[in-house]
C-alpha cells in the first residue's frame, strides 16, 4: 500500500529541487514513488501544479503505437500497410491523447488543487505517493531543502515520528 506524503517549502522551486532529488534516489532503489506533483504559488496568488507523469503524453504515444500497428495490419488487406500504418498511428495517437487526459492516476487532482490554494504567496509543496522509502537514506537528502509535513496518510504516530526526524535531523524510529 502506498502512503502519501504532502511536503511545503519556503522557497518557490524547492519542491522542484526535491522531485529531482527524490528521482535520483528513486534510480538508486532508495525510494520507490507510485506519483509526484509539484504545486507552486507565485507571489500574485497564482497556482500553478506540475504533474510528474504526463498522461496526456503517454497516451498518445501507446495510441500511436497500437494504432499503428493495428493500421498496418489493416493496410495489408487494402495491398496498402504503409498508408493504414500513417492513418493508424494518427488515430490511435488522437484517441490516446484525449483518454489520457481524461483519465486520474495516482493523487487526487482535486485534492492537489485544494490544498495548493492554501500554501502562502511565494512557496511550494510536493505531493508524493510513495511505495516504499529507505528513511535513514532519504531524509539526511532532503533536510537541506527544509521539508515541512503538511499532510499524511500515515497513522498518527508515524507521521509525528516523520515531523520530529524532519525537525530533529535524525531518522525516525521503525
């Protein structure tokens, strides 16, 4: 089961710095992030959210590609693949985009939204949803940056162990 975990910063790209830093662990096998969302609130008020994976992107390609295939196989019915492929992969890539576009994974894009209104002017936060995480490893990585823990889905305690290691610079507990 993943847990999530909301982060605030003081500065507006830090929690940019962080996804960045947390990918890099990820490589390392030191966290494993089911989905991330950056949230930064400009000095004006306005609320821009960053999701880490692109739907919309990958649906087209997956489309692409299957559209493609499939209009290959179409085409050579007609003695003609490579116009089925080209057609295919044109309608594959539309229907692909707009399901992904469509379609939620991972956080909750309303609940991004709302709590994104409330971090202050000039600040940022990181929504991470997280399968598993080395904390004796991730946390000394992500101290500089000055994490504080707005919202959890860890039980009570755990998420004042994961407050008080933030605070203190040490590890919780297991």
């Amino acid at each position: 089961m993943s847990d999530l975990v909301v982060f605030g910063f003081s500065g507006l790209h830090q929690a940019d710095e962080v996804l960045n830093k947390l990918r890099s662990l990820q490589k390392a096998h030191l966290i494993d992030l089911e989905d991330a969302c950056v949230v930064e609130r400009e000095a004006d008020g306005k609320v821009h959210v960053k999701q880490a994976v692109n739907l919309t992107a990958l649906g087209a390609a997956q489309g692409g590609t299957m559209g493609a295939l499939w209009g290959g196989l179409v085409g050579l019915l007609f003695l003609n693949p490579i116009a089925g492929m080209a057609l295919g992969a044109a309608a594959g890539a539309g229907a692909g985009a707009l399901s992904g576009s469509l379609s939620d994974y991972g956080i909750n894009d309303d609940f991004v939204k709302q709590l994104g209104e409330t971090i202050p002017a000039s600040s940022s936060a990181l929504f991470v949803l997280v399968k598993s995480v080395t904390f004796d490893k991730v946390l000394p990585e992500i101290e500089p940056y000055g994490p504080r823990v707005l919202k959890t889905s860890l039980s009570n305690a755990d998420e004042e162990k994961l407050k008080a290691a933030i605070a203190a610079g040490t590890t919780p507990a297991a």
